[in-house]
C-alpha cells in the first residue's frame, strides 16, 4: 500500500484527502497546522500527524494543499 503525506486540510486539501480515502489502497497521513481541522479525517481512517516531518515519514508521495484564506468565501 502506497503513503502518502498531505499537507493543509483546509477546502481543497479535505476534498482531496476524501477522495483518496473513498477509493481506499492508500495510507494517508495528513497534517494541518491547526490538528483539530485534520481530525475528521483521522476519523475517517488517516493518521492524524504533530508535524510536517512526521506526515512525510514513509512516504511515497506527497501533495501540498496551499490556498488563500478567501478561497471559498
């Protein structure tokens, strides 16, 4: 099974988090730098990481979710 790291949970990194874990095959590791956004999907089966560093750890791949705070307003 593939890991892989995703950084911001935020609109974009959340949807994109949710469809990796729907279509399931994949460890997803994700870290957000307020953990209590990132939480619902340590519910939903990723683990939920203290740090950048420790997201990527394992790793195959990587995906950084970077947007702007009005995005979605």
């Amino acid at each position: 099974m593939n890991t892989i790291a995703l950084l911001g949970t935020g609109l974009l990194g959340t949807g994109f988090a949710e469809g990796m874990l729907s279509r399931g095959g994949t460890h997803l590791r994700v870290w957000n730098r307020t953990r209590s956004k990132a939480q619902p999907l340590g519910e939903k089966g990723a683990v939920v990481t203290e740090s950048p560093a420790e997201a990527a750890r394992f790793m195959r791949g990587r995906a950084v979710m970077r947007g702007h705070a009005r995005w979605g307003t």
